[in-house]
C-alpha cells in the first residue's frame, strides 16, 4: 500500500546527494485549440524512456518568451499536428487543405528558426518534419494527391494510404531508408549498404515534397513520398514522417538518438560557458564598403553580435586585410596596371591608412554596443570581457604592406593595439615571399628580418599563414618568439601552397608555435574530390573535412600547437561550419570524437593565448 505522505516522498529524493544526475531538457511543442494547450502523454513518456526531461513549449512568439525559452532547451521535439496555411508557402488554399491553426504556425516556424541558429539538436514529427521544411528552406504540399508526379524528388502517383484507420500504434507501411546516414545508423541496420526497410504508421495528407538546401531525404514510402529527412550539414535536426511516439520500443531508438544529441549539447553549452573561445581569423571588415550592421544579424556577414551570441563564441580577431596588386610589391602601379588604391572600396592614401581607417570603423562597432562588444589586447582583456558578459574584438593585420617601409608604422599599429601582423598576402611585398612566391627575395628580405625584430621587441606576434616556404623558415629562424600561422591547413590533406608540409608544422611546434586550422574549401579539399563509389558526384568540404585537417595537425604537433582561425567573411565557412552562429556545433562534433575538455580548450583559444602571452611579455618599450 502507497504511503499517502510528502515527507516520504521527499526523504528518498534527499536520501542521496546529488538528488539526480543532470538530464537534458527537451522541449516538445504543444498543440492549441479551444482554451486547452496540450501534448500527447506518448511524447513525455518516450522522452523519459529515452533519458531526457520533457517540457511542454506553449505557442507563443513574445521574443523574450521564445529566447529565454531556448536557453533554457537542450532538444526539442516538433510534434504532430494540424496543417499548415498555405500563405506561409505563398500559395492560395487548395480545396482539400483540412484545419490551420495560426497560433501554432507562426510560434512554430519562429521557435525553429532560432533554434537552428542556436544548433539546438531537433526532432521533427510528422507536422515536425514539415515545420522544418517550411523554416528552412523546404516546401510543403498542401494535400499529398495534388503533388505532380516526380515534383517531389521522384514520387510516383499516391498508391499508398497515408493516413491510416488502424490504431496509432500499429504500423500500417513501409518506409525505405537510405545506407549510410544517420537514420539508417539509428535502426542498426545489420547489413551496411543495402536499403533498410522499416514498418510505420501514418497520419498526413499534407508532405513535405522538397526538402530544401538544408536538408537530405533519407527515407522513402513505397510511392515515393519523402518519409524522412536529415541535416545535409552535419547539424542534430532530423524529420520523419510518421509518429514514432505510438510504436513503443519501435519508436525509441529516434527519441534516444535526440536525447543523446541533446546531452551533447548541454555538454558544449557548459564548456563554452567555462572557456575562452577565440578565432583567431575573421575577414569582416572587407565588408564595412557594404554598409554591414555588426548589431544586427545581418546575412550580408559570417561574424556578427547576434551570430556570435548564438554560437557562444567569446572572441574573434577582426583583421585589415590589404589586397596586394599583382606584381607590386610596395602597393605603387607597375606598367600601368592596379594600384592598391585601385583595389580597395575606400577613398584614402595608403595602406597605413586604409588600416587605420578600418580599425576607426571598428571602433564605431564597440562604441555601438559597449554593453555587450569591448576591445581586447591581451588575454586578461578577454577574459575579463567574458567575465562581464562582453564579446572581444581584437585587431589584426593581414599582410605587412600596411607597415609601407617605416618601421615606426609598427610601433603606431602596437599602439592601436595590433596583437599579430601577417606579413604577407598572395604576392611578394617588401617583408618577404609569399605562397605564390615570385622569388622576389628568397624568402625574407633584409627589412623584413627588421620587420620581425620590431615586431618582437613590441610584442605583436609574427603570423606566416601566406608565406612561402622559404619566407616560413627565415621567420622562424630570425624571430626571438614563438609565430603563428592564424589560418593555414596540412598540405598532406590538401596540395596547395597555402598549406602547410608535416615538415613545417614539426618546425613551429619546436619553436613553441601554433597553426590554426581554417574553413577555406580550397584549403581543406583537393577541388574536383570524388564521393567515394561514384563516379560522377564531386564533393564539398564540411564541417568533417576541417577536423579532418585538425587532427592530422595534432598528430604531428601535438594538441598544444592548434586551434581555429576560420577566415570567415575571407571565403571561409563550409557546412556545419559557416559563420560564428555554428561555433558551437564545432565544439559537438569534438564532444562526440571524445575530446577532454582540456584539449577542447586548447584547441579554441588556450594554446593561442599561451602563445600571445609569451609574445607581449616580452615587450620592450
């Protein structure tokens, strides 16, 4: 007999300490209708079931309400449910579209958008599947028998009931699922390659017939409709078409599988909250000729405060990067061809002060937002911006032809508060060789070894990303401290002569340097790579391809001569790691390769600071 009392209750949850083991929140989105918002109980039981905490997401779209609500989700769940209105699409009613609920639709779409940018791990279900389509990108048919046939990535005409008159919990058809993607992981397929078939229940009339840019479609009725689709850029967000809640121990590997992904991201929430993340390369600046509002999410731009703030991301180095004109090496006109004046948006005199106009223009940016954006020179500063709840700016030159041929022009840029200079770009200048090396020097010239001595007694750090091989090893040689390479990959992975050789990544880390890996697809990939088994699919970097480059930079340096310098807005950014919004999702896939939060903390940022510390300790004014 039950002991009808609250102390006995309580005394087995205070019998031991802690209470419980932290769980992931799930949120599943509700149904409304009349005065009731509710949820189906089979949802909250397969999260349980599966190890998560399930919360009821009311539909309100207050923007306060949906923020603070996703900050406090580690998954989510979009359920079933009534259809969609068919404005949300741009389309007129057909006659068999059934009932739309507002309320639901435009609360829905709004707490999907933001929670991808967030990379909150989602589950859509049925209704789910399509709210993901219709907030990313997809479409959604207003009635399966209206879609034409082959409109929706081959379906023949509807020869299959989808919306079945059995009970919820039988299964009434079959779906076939593609080899080799997360679904098909997910139901164990025994024999790796061949077509899994997998037996459902179905409740639509509405479909999702295109499945947008953001998304694959990994399963497929026996008519050809889409019964599921997943992330095409390594992200947590999967749909399926049918109702998982109802099919028990059927159903629960994909109410696991969210729940696993969840706990990963509230892992890498906890990490970030603990950790300095810096990337250590960002080209933002090269769009300031645009009009871009660094306070507003602006599409025009990769690194932004909103795309930051989502991607926990704590700092960035914003550099002036200054165009190099072919064959010139002082910026000056060579047979009448461009000079850089020619190259850049901006009416001013010279490469100083194009640079000085860029960090002015930064400076606009921080003045803007005090509250929530500060410089940084040192890693005090950032951690004392982390520590108030401020992002870091941090100012960096790429390529020296902002010094002109004054060394005093590197004591003016120490004084703006420059921590690294790249010396060159993709051409020879007066410092040194580049990576596309017209041998101008031989490597360094003898104002470069000059550059670097200056540049070490006033503590800026020397970076060689863009030099050629040559111009590393004098560098190297001459400099007294410890260089970077800000955004170079490993050549072994990838020919081109931006990247490093093993032999080079040896040399920086005996010299207690780093190498940061970057998201340039030209960096990570050989152009033209071929699927493996195909011979027609060429394939893009992702997100796979930088960590591939990373950990091969481990192997041969070590984990404390790496990190991040993504080059975003300089053409970096790849799937599953296109602006700073994604910083986060990085920080997953490492969770998942079973990275210590040491090592991930070395990776996003300590080993750079280490590096910048020995570098300004050693100023001398």
């Amino acid at each position: 007999m039950s002991d009808y009392t609250i102390d006995s209750l309580t005394a087995r949850i205070y019998a031991t300490f802690p209470e419980a083991r932290r769980r992931p929140v799930i949120g599943i989105t509700a149904n409304q209708g009349g005065i009731d918002v509710s949820v189906r109980e089979a949802y909250h039981r397969q999260v349980v079931e599966a190890g998560g905490v399930p919360v009821i997401i009311p539909p309100v779209t207050d923007a306060e309400v949906v923020i603070n609500t996703l900050e406090t989700l580690d998954g989510i769940i979009l359920s079933g449910g009534g259809d969609y209105n068919p404005l949300w699409c741009g389309e007129e009613p057909s006659p068999r579209l059934h009932n739309i609920n507002g309320t639901r639709d435009s609360a829905e779409l709004l707490l999907t958008r933001l929670a991808y940018n967030r990379q909150i791990p989602m589950l859509g279900i049925c209704r789910g599947m399509q709210t993901l389509a219709m907030a990313l990108g997809g479409h959604v048919a207003q009635d399966i028998s209206e879609v034409q046939q082959g409109g929706n990535d081959g379906a023949t005409a509807v020869s299959v009931k989808h919306s079945q008159d059995a009970e919820r919990t039988e299964p009434t058809h079959t779906v076939t699922i593609t080899p080799r993607t997360t679904l098909y992981n997910i139901y164990g397929a025994a024999a790796e390659g061949k077509p899994l078939r997998l037996h459902v229940n179905s409740f639509h009339h509405q479909v999702v017939d295109k499945a947008g840019p953001r998304f694959t479609p990994v399963a497929h009725s026996a008519d050809g409709f889409i019964e599921a689709m997943e992330s095409s850029e390594r992200k947590s967000v999967m749909g399926v078409q049918w109702h998982p809640e109802w099919l028990g121990t059927d159903g629960q590997p994909l109410f696991r599988w969210l729940v696993q992904q969840a706990d990963t991201f509230r892992r890498a929430k906890s990490l970030h909250s603990r950790i300095i993340t810096l990337d250590t390369h960002c080209d933002t600046p090269m769009y300031f000729h645009q009009g871009v509002d660094f306070t507003h999410r602006d599409p025009r731009i990769l690194v932004d405060l909103h795309k930051m703030n989502e991607g926990r991301q704590d700092a960035t180095i914003m550099v002036c990067y200054l165009p190099q004109p072919p064959g010139s090496i002082d910026g000056m006109a060579k047979n009448g061809g461009k000079t850089f004046r020619d190259m850049i948006h901006f009416d001013v005199e010279s490469p100083k002060a194009y640079t000085d106009f860029i960090f002015d223009e930064i400076g606009k940016i921080v003045a803007a937002k005090p509250e929530y954006v500060a410089f940084a020179r040192s890693s005090s500063d950032i951690r004392r911006n982390k520590q108030e709840g401020k992002k870091s700016i941090i100012l960096g030159i790429e390529n020296g032809l902002a010094i002109e041929h004054d060394l005093s022009n590197i004591s003016h840029f120490a004084g703006r508060g420059v921590v690294y200079i790249t010396l060159c770009h993709n051409g020879d200048n007066l410092i040194c060789d580049s990576a596309r090396t017209s041998n101008t020097h031989g490597g360094v010239s003898p104002f470069g070894a000059q550059v670097i001595a200056e540049m070490n007694r006033l503590g800026i750090i020397v970076d060689l990303s863009h030099a050629g091989e040559k111009s590393f090893y004098d560098a190297l040689e001459i400099s007294a401290t410890p260089i970077v390479c800000s955004h170079s990959n490993c050549r072994s992975l990838c020919e081109h002569p931006r990247n490093l050789t093993d032999e080079q990544l040896r040399a920086l880390a005996r010299k207690g340097g780093v190498a940061h890996t970057t998201f340039y697809h030209g960096f990570l990939k050989p152009s033209g790579t071929l699927l493996k088994g195909s011979e027609n699919t060429m394939t893009e970097a992702d997100i796979l391809d930088g960590i591939a480059h990373l950990e091969h930079a481990i192997d041969v340096m070590g984990i404390d001569h790496v990190g991040i310098g993504t080059d975003f807005d300089g053409d970096g950014g790849v799937p599953g790691m296109a602006c700073s919004s994604e910083a986060i999702n990085f920080t997953m896939h490492l969770l998942r390769r079973r990275y210590s939060d040491e090592d991930i903390q070395k990776i996003w940022g300590g080993n750079w600071l280490r590096v910048m510390d020995e570098v300004q300790a050693r100023r001398k004014e």
